[in-house]
C-alpha cells in the first residue's frame, strides 16, 4: 500500500480523534430518547460524584499542609527556593488528586450501577443493529472479573498519576504540562473502562480490549478526553456518565468493525407489471 492508500484508509489523527469526541453526543442523542435510561445511569454518578468532588475539594484545601508534610529537607532552604517548590508539589498534588478522582468515579460508579449501565450498553447495541448474544456468566464469576478489572485499571491510573505528579514539579511548565498529559492519559483509560460491558458483552477480555481500542488510538482518547474534561464540571457527571457508556458502547461497535447505525428494514419488491397474455 503506498503512503497515499494509508493516508486515505486512515484519517488523520485529530479528525479521528474529533470523530471519537463526536460519539458522546451521539450518546446523549439516544439515550435522550429513553429518559428512563438516562435517570436510572444518572443515580449512580450523583451518588458517587458527591463524595468524589467533596473529596477533591478537600484535598485542595489541605495542598498547602500536604506539600509541607512531603518536603521537609526543604525546612533549611531560603524562602523562595522553600516556597517556590511547594507550591510547585501544592498544585502537583491537586493535579494527581484530580485525576484520580475522575478514574476511581467511574470505576466507583460503574460498579455500583452495573446493571444500569449494562442495559444502556445493551440498549444501544439493540438500536444500531445486530446486538451480540448476551455472554452467559454467572454472577459470582461476573463480580469477580469486574472487580478484577477495575483493580487493573485503578493500579495503572495510580501508576500514570505518579507520573503526571513528578511531571507537575517541573519548573514553569510543570502544572500546564501535567494537566495536559493527565488528561490525556485519563482520558485512554476512560475510554478503556467505560467500553468494558460493550467488549464482555461480545466475550473479550480487558487486554483484548486494549488491544481493539489500540487500533482506534486517537478516536477513544478523543472520546476519553472529552469525556474526563466534563467529569472536571461539577456535576456534570450526572448526565455524563450515562451518555459515555453509550458513546463508548459505538466506540467498541467501530473498533470491532460493527455497523454504527441500523441497517434499513428490507423494503418489499415492487411488482413489476405484468404484460398482457
């Protein structure tokens, strides 16, 4: 294939990325025509998005107290070196709290309303077409591989934070350049976490996930991405979380190479006039 055939079989990477961004209104789009979906995934995401956001405002009032209590070899230093880096590690230590706040509320959240979510993912599957046959799997053997998965993904944020804090004590640029590679390595895992029912649903695992999701790189951060920037509004979430499990329920249809919209219903054969005998 010449360089021209790959360019036109693949769109360029921000068009791509738009296009995965595009699909959480798409989400909202069909869920705004069940209300009864969209408030049954909304009670999770205000339950768990109040403490979560209590939580973060919690820990920026205390930054100041957190970055002294992890500096103190810095006690001897002249003020401004002293000051300097600590609020340097102050807004490091908000930065990663709130990345972690988004992660571990989705994981949180989708845990506590499972069955909701798996049925707006189903909904969503039923609606496009050709919905997978649902996956038998016990219940005891479900929790357990749920709790295994979130486990996965909420070691590897915390990994992924430690970095976006040690980024965020660099000088200058430190808080901007954190923000951007937490949010944009936030938003991969989102897209990770938020696809699970579409991908069990259809019998794949998480590494076979990520492995799908690879191939579709720039359009799941773009929906991942603008999905952990509005988890940043207060409140948000509440109608957010809903509208992401749809959106990534077509973001797994499209990685899997699954039709994204209904195929039409056969229309009946026109008779052709019949010629006199």
């Amino acid at each position: 294939m010449s360089a021209g055939e790959a360019s036109q079989a693949r769109p360029p990477a921000l068009r791509e990325a738009l296009s995965g961004a595009g699909l959480l209104l798409r989400g909202l789009g069909l869920l705004l025509r069940s209300p009864g979906l969209l408030a049954l995934g909304a009670l999770p995401a205000l339950i768990v998005g109040a403490a979560a956001l209590a939580g973060v405002v919690a820990l920026a009032l205390n930054a100041t107290t957190v970055a002294e209590a992890v500096t103190p070899f810095a006690s001897g230093w002249d003020e401004l070196g002293r000051e300097a880096l600590r609020v340097a590690v102050a807004i490091a230590v908000v930065v990663l709290g709130v990345g972690l706040a988004v992660l571990s509320f989705t994981a949180l959240t989708l845990l506590v309303g499972d069955p909701f979510y798996e049925r707006i993912s189903r909904s969503v599957d039923a609606r496009v077409g050709a919905p997978p046959e649902p996956e038998e799997v016990g219940f005891w053997r479900g929790l357990v591989r749920a709790l295994r998965d979130a486990l996965r993904l909420l070691l590897l944020s915390a990994g992924l934070g430690v970095v976006v804090f040690l980024v965020g004590l660099v000088p200058l640029l430190g808080a901007p350049l954190a923000a951007v590679v937490g949010a944009l390595t936030g938003g991969w895992l989102l897209a990770v976490e938020l696809s699970g029912y579409a991908f069990d649903a259809r019998g794949h695992r998480l590494r076979e996930r990520r492995a799908a999701l690879k191939r579709m790189r720039a359009a799941s951060i773009g929906l991942g991405t603008t999905v952990y920037l509005l988890f940043l509004v207060p409140f948000a979430a509440v109608v957010v979380m809903p509208a992401a499990v749809a959106a990534a329920t077509l973001l797994a249809r499209r990685a899997l190479g699954e039709p994204l919209r209904p195929s039409a219903a056969p229309s009946t054969p026109a008779r052709s006039p019949q010629r006199p005998a």
